[in-house]
C-alpha cells in the first residue's frame, strides 16, 4: 500500500536518528571509517527530511491560501 506524502515526510526523521545511533555505536567501537560514512548517510536523511517537510508547508500554505 502507498504511504501517504506525511506517512513518509515522518518516516525519513526517523531513519535520520536512527543511522545518527548507529554513528555513535560505530564511533564508540573506534571505527572512525565507517561512522564518517554513516554520518554523511544520516546527513542526507536529514536533508531530505527537511526538504519534505518545506514541501509540505508550502502546499498546506498554498491551500490555506486559496
């Protein structure tokens, strides 16, 4: 079944946080690599999260608007 545009505007934080843990493990293991890796992993779900959410915004401001 197709996720809503707001089932997946809240979905992508949560990847987000969820790699951002997975980055602190890695960190505290020594495993400096891998945790830039997921580090710039977890930036671009915060990225996009923050790109889906002005989209958001912007189309609820549109139809307020009209």
């Amino acid at each position: 079944m197709p996720q809503s545009k707001y089932d997946t505007a809240a979905d992508v934080p949560i990847h987000a946080a969820t790699v951002h843990t997975a980055v602190a493990a890695v960190h505290h293991r020594g495993d400096h690599e891998a945790a830039e890796e997921l580090s710039t992993r977890a930036q671009d779900y915060s990225m996009a999260a923050s790109d889906k959410t002005l989209e958001i915004a912007k189309q609820i401001h549109a139809h307020l608007r009209a």
